[in-house]
C-alpha cells in the first residue's frame, strides 16, 4: 500500500552508486551490475526476516508449545537442529535456500517448495487479472482527465484517484460483497471456483493452476464462466487500488505531452484533438508507466494478501495469513523470500527496460 | 516521494506570525479548486482528530463494553435506537467502536511517524554527509526494504515484536514499529538526497573554512535546510500509517479488542456477517478509514502542489505547458522529464 504518489526510486537517487560505478560503461556493463545487485537485495531481506522471525523463539515451540509435553518439544526441537547456535543455522539455511529446498512446513508437513507453487499461481492470476484491470480503468481515464483538463471530468476523476487509495482493498472487496453477491445475487461471494470446477480443473493433466488457462485449455466453457465470475470482484478490489495510480500517471503525463512543439505542429495541421490525444501524445506518456509498473507489482502483491483473505482467493496471501495464525515461521519464512525474489527480479527487469528506453538513466 | 522541485513557500516576513504557519500560509496562496479541495481535506482531519481527543465525551459507551444497566447489548442489533450504528455478533456498540478506533489511530500515527522521522532524517543527514561505504551499505538496506511489500514488512515487524497481538500500548507500539520500519527508508531517501545537494553548497564550504565541526555543520546548516520537505512527508505518512494498521488488524495482527478499538480488526469481523447481509458492522468502520484517509491525504496534496510553484492552481491565463493545477509530487517530477526527453 505505497503512497499514490510513489517516484519510481529505481532511476532516481537510489542507484546513485551504480550510477557513479558505471560512469562512462555501456548498457552491457549497467545490466551485469544490475543483475549483481538482485543478490543483495534479496540476501538483505532472507537475513532480515529469518533473524526477526528467530527473536520470536524457534518455529516448532511456536507453532506446537502448549500441544506437546516438554520432553516431546525438546526432542522436536533437536531432531530439526533448533538448539543449535543460531548463525550456524542461518548459514545452512541459505545453503539450502540455493539448492532450492525451502524446506517443509510445520502445521501440514509438505514441501514449501510444492506449497508455493500451487498457491503462487492462483497469486500470479489475481495480479494479472488486477493489474488488467487497473490498465483499463486507468489509461482511459486519464485520458480523459488530461483532455478534459481543470474542468469538471478532471476535478472528479482526481477525487476518484485519490478514494482508490484511501480505500483500503479489504472495504471495498467488503463493499462488493454486500452489493454484487449478497444484495444482488450476481456474482458468488468468495473462492475461485465452484467446488465442481476446481475439481475439474485440479484433475487435469499438468494443470497450470491459473485457472481461466486450465479451463481454456481442456475446453471446459463451464468452468471458464464459473472461473470468470468468481475473478471479478477480486480483480476489481485489487485493480481499483493501483487504478487511482495509472489514471494519475497517465493523466500527468499525457498534459504534459500535449504541450510539446510536435503536438502543436500537429494541431496547426489541423489534426482532430481526438487523434492528437490518442496518436501523439498517448504514446510517449506511457514510457513511465512501465516503470511505476514494476512498483506496482510490490504494491500489488501486498495487496494481494488482504485480497485473497478477504474473498478467501487460496493463494500465497490466504496461505500466509493462515501459516501466520497457526505459527508456522517455515512456510512464512519461504513465502516472504518467494515474494522478495519476484519484488527483486521484477525491479531488475523494469530497471533493464527504463534503460533500454532511456539511454540517460544508465550513464 | 523526493520532488527536487517542491519549494518552500514564499514567506513574506512582514506577514504577522500567524500567517506564516505552514497550513494558513497555504491557504492564503489557495484559489478556486484547490482551495476546496486543502480545505475539505483539513474539515476531515479536524474531524478526525477532534473524535480522537473527545472520544471518551462522544462515545456513549466503551470499546468493548458489551453490556449496561439495562442488561447485555443485544447482538447483530440494526442501526437505529439506543444504538446509533447497531451492535456487532459480540454485543459491541459499532458506534462507539469507531470512535474510539480514531483515538488509537491518532496514538499510532504520532508515535509511528515521529520515530521513523526521528531515525530516518539522522541516518539520512549522516549517509547523506559522511558518504563512502557506509552511504552506499545504508542505500542498499533501503532500497530492498523500500521495494519489499509494505504489508509484509510491518507482518513480519508485529510477529518479531509480540509475536502477534498485545495490549493496548504493547500493542500500539508493536503497530508503530512495524509501520516505523517501512517508513524510515522513504525518510532516509529523501534527507540523504537532500543532504548530498546541500553538501556542495557554499554556505556548507564556508563554515567548514571557518573551522565548523562536522556536527556542528550537519546540525545547524544542513538539517535546517533538508527537512523543508517534511510537513508534506508527515501528513502523506499518516495516512499510509493509517491503512498499514488496518491491514495488520485485518489480518489480525493488530491491537486485541478489549485492549483498544481498532478499524481494520472490526472489519476483519465483519467479513463474516457480509453473507448474511448485515452491512453495518463493517461499513462504518470501514468508512471511517477511507474518510480519514481521503482528509489526510487532500491536505499532503494540496500541500505539494501549493509549495510547487508549477503545480499552483494558476490565477491568470494558463500558459503553454505551465502546470497541472495539482498534481502529486512524483509524476509532476515525471512530467519534467517527459517533457524535457
């Protein structure tokens, strides 16, 4: 839940360093100390939270203390090497973390490999279908909002801008529920599927696990309705929420577009303010908005958490939630360095596209 | 959040005192739309704080009182009679709930946003002007912790502090340390960036001639000059510290309920009652986030654009590109950008 007002840090005074590094290197020499840098980032936060988590206790007092006798906890604990010193463990969990073994989780004892694959793909279909529809609320408006500029369209489309942030995702997926499906009756209340489909869809052979592609897939039309209408309201709850960010974005932009020398040259040619708007000047405005994307990929998943809680969407975010409730520092642990790797490659690939765009961030 | 372009704004020193306070000098320089728009933002907050302070007077019963004189608090009770929003499954007043909820809102912000201003603008200034490897190992912490979910980091934060949930105070200090730590990296950002500006100043070069101490230079000319910028940061934090403590209450990571009232808990509780069509224990609370929220940020915004004297709403003609009336600070920074390419 960053500001709506968030600068993109990537171009700005945080790589400050990188910048005086590659001072006079090409784009080859920025991407290779770029890509160098995902490792800190994730190795800053993997450190962080497992320090943080361990200052609670280890995970197995955590998660059983109070079910277990003493005797059986000490066991326990031993057998899994908690008694040991603490460093000795973090090193041996970052040896593990780059084989890829996350480990196994407390409360249900599976593989958190296996556990975040399945929930992070009904995580991945949320954000995608939030982030479409923060697009398409987003870039129309403001369009709108920068042709309409400081008239009424505009006045309301900000105050719009700004209720999309002050909306916590949880009140308005609150507000849909009563209006859409309990008052209304158009859509169902929570999950992604009816119980039917998600058995359809979970038998399939190598299913995806995005749902909408699973049904695709098989041909299954049914379930394809079935998936479409329990996505929407997420989507919406979760898409209004960065919405309010693009439609500002865009809207910036595209005005500040409109009064540039090749636009004026268009308009004394005579060319209609309609095609102005959506030839000329929408293009180069949203150059930015990839950027502020990759932000918004933080943001989105952040959201994502209260999304899935709230319309019980079993995803990482549902699943995080419930591993928090019941203790299980293993899985949470997994499920946040899972989030910190895809916050880290994201930024690298935005990062590698600002400068690929720009050649000025990268010098 | 860092618009090298926000300025302070002009102040006249034969204005009397009271003019020159940060708010009313913003208003004075207000017109038209922005002006409704700063003054509809400072109704809300006044709102907002006003229920803080008076709550024990405004609330006709206790957070979690759930029963009177009169024997218990019917449950589930709709709006209307002896209760103004109804009563929750538990018996509690939804009313009185939200009332009390902007007292501890008002607790956490002030304590959240002071410390993080606290630790963030001193690592800021002694990054910002010492530089070398410490500069560089503090912008990397800042930049994984600025990227990383928000959410996740305060999650995490409220488990390593009271390994969930806590008492009132426990509890408000657990959520404002949570909150405290995604914030210092903005705060730090911006105080480095600024420093790093300030340090190559004349005024800074002259007073290490005369033989200042480093102390001495970071104490009375660098910091004068970096905070300008914190008003603005202040009133955008406290409504992002606002929405942080409701998602932890959501989530259940918040203040217990008999220790406090707390919106995003109450919401949380009412998700359960939405099947059964029961609004009002959720849309109250819930409203009552977004309208503090919408207050706090109408005033940062208006603030931003004011102190921008390319974004203030323009009282003659408009010409060329000029401004947007009001804009936030960063796409308007984006927009120099664009436009400059």
């Amino acid at each position: 839940m960053t500001t709506l007002i968030e600068a993109p840090p990537e171009d700005g005074e945080g790589l400050l360093p990188i910048k005086k590094k590659t001072s006079g290197g090409g784009l080859g020499r920025y991407i290779l100390i770029r890509f160098f840098l995902i490792f800190p980032t994730i190795l800053i936060l993997v450190t962080m939270v497992f320090f943080l988590m361990r200052t609670t206790g280890d995970p197995i007092t955590a998660a059983l203390g109070g079910r277990l006798p003493q005797e059986q906890l000490q066991e326990r604990i031993a057998a899994a090497g908690y008694d040991r010193p603490i460093f000795v463990q973090y090193f041996e969990y970052l040896a593990q973390l780059i084989t890829g073994n996350f480990g196994t989780t407390l409360s249900d004892n599976r593989p958190v490999a296996e556990m975040l694959a399945t929930y992070g793909a009904a995580t991945l279909e949320l954000t995608i279908n939030a982030l479409l529809v923060a697009l398409a609320v987003g870039i129309p408006l403001g369009l709108i909002a920068a042709h309409r500029r400081d008239k009424g369209p505009d006045a309301g489309l900000r105050v719009f801008a700004i209720l999309c942030y002050a909306t916590p995702v949880f009140f308005s997926g609150l507000l849909f529920k009563l209006t859409f499906s309990v008052w209304l009756g158009w859509l169902p209340v929570a999950g992604r599927a009816t119980p039917a489909t998600e058995l359809a869809l979970t038998s399939l052979e190598a299913p995806t696990g995005i749902y909408w592609l699973d049904a695709i897939r098989s041909g299954n039309m049914a379930a394809l309705a079935d998936v479409m209408a329990h996505a929407v309201l997420p989507a919406l709850a979760l898409g209004l929420l960065t919405a309010g960010i693009f439609l500002r974005l865009v809207r910036t932009n595209v005005i500040g577009t409109l009064g540039k020398d090749y636009v004026e040259a268009g308009r004394s040619r005579g060319v209609s303010e309609y095609r102005l708007l959506t030839k000329h000047a929408y293009k180069p405005a949203l150059i930015p908005i990839i950027t502020v994307m990759g932000l918004q990929i933080a943001v989105l998943l952040g959201g994502a958490v209260l999304t899935e809680t709230t319309f019980e969407w079993k995803g990482l975010g549902f699943q995080l939630a419930t591993y928090l409730t019941a203790r299980d520092f293993v899985a949470v642990q997994g499920i946040v360095v899972l989030l910190a790797v895809i916050v880290a490659v994201t930024n690298f690939f935005v990062d590698i596209v600002a400068a690929l765009i720009d050649p000025r961030v990268r010098y | 959040m860092t618009t090298t372009a926000v300025t302070e704004p002009v102040k006249d020193p034969k204005d009397p005192w009271f003019r020159r306070l940060p708010v009313i000098s913003h208003f004075n320089k207000s017109v038209g739309l922005q002006r409704g728009m700063l003054v509809a933002g400072l109704v809300l907050t006044g709102l907002f704080l006003l229920t803080a302070v008076f709550a024990p007077l405004i609330a006709p019963y206790g957070f979690s009182q759930i029963s009177d004189a009169d024997g218990n608090f019917p449950a589930q009770q709709p709006p209307g009679g002896k209760f103004l929003m109804g009563t929750t499954v538990g018996g509690y007043d939804v009313f009185s709930r939200v009332v009390w909820g902007a007292q501890t809102a008002v607790l956490v912000i002030i304590v959240a946003v002071i410390m993080s201003i606290f630790i963030g603008v001193a690592l800021g200034l002694v990054s910002g002007y010492i530089g070398g490897w410490l500069d560089r190992t503090l912008v990397v912490i800042a930049d994984a912790v600025y990227a990383f979910p928000p959410l996740l980091v305060a999650i995490v934060m409220a488990i390593a502090i009271s390994g969930g949930r806590s008492s009132l105070w426990g509890g408000i200090l657990a959520a404002a340390i949570s909150i405290t730590v995604v914030f210092i990296p903005q705060y730090f950002r911006v105080i480095r960036a600024e420093t790093i500006r300030l340090k190559a100043e004349p005024f800074v070069e002259s007073a290490k001639v005369v033989g200042a101490s480093n102390i001495r230079i970071m104490r009375l000319h660098v910091f004068k000059n970096a905070t300008r910028t914190l008003p603005l940061i202040f009133t955008l934090n406290a409504s992002e510290a606002i929405l942080t403590l409701a998602g932890l209450g959501f989530l259940g990571f918040g203040i217990e309920p008999t220790s406090a009232a707390e919106w995003g808990f109450d919401l949380n509780k009412a998700l359960a009652d939405t099947t059964s069509g029961i609004w009002w224990t959720g849309v109250f609370p819930g409203l009552a986030i977004v309208l503090t929220v919408l207050g706090l940020t109408l005033v940062g915004e208006s603030i931003n654009d004011l102190n921008d004297p390319r974004l203030r709403g323009r009282r003659k003609a408009a010409s060329g590109k000029g401004g947007p009336q009001s804009t936030p600070g960063a796409p308007a920074a984006r927009e120099e950008e664009v436009s400059s390419s």
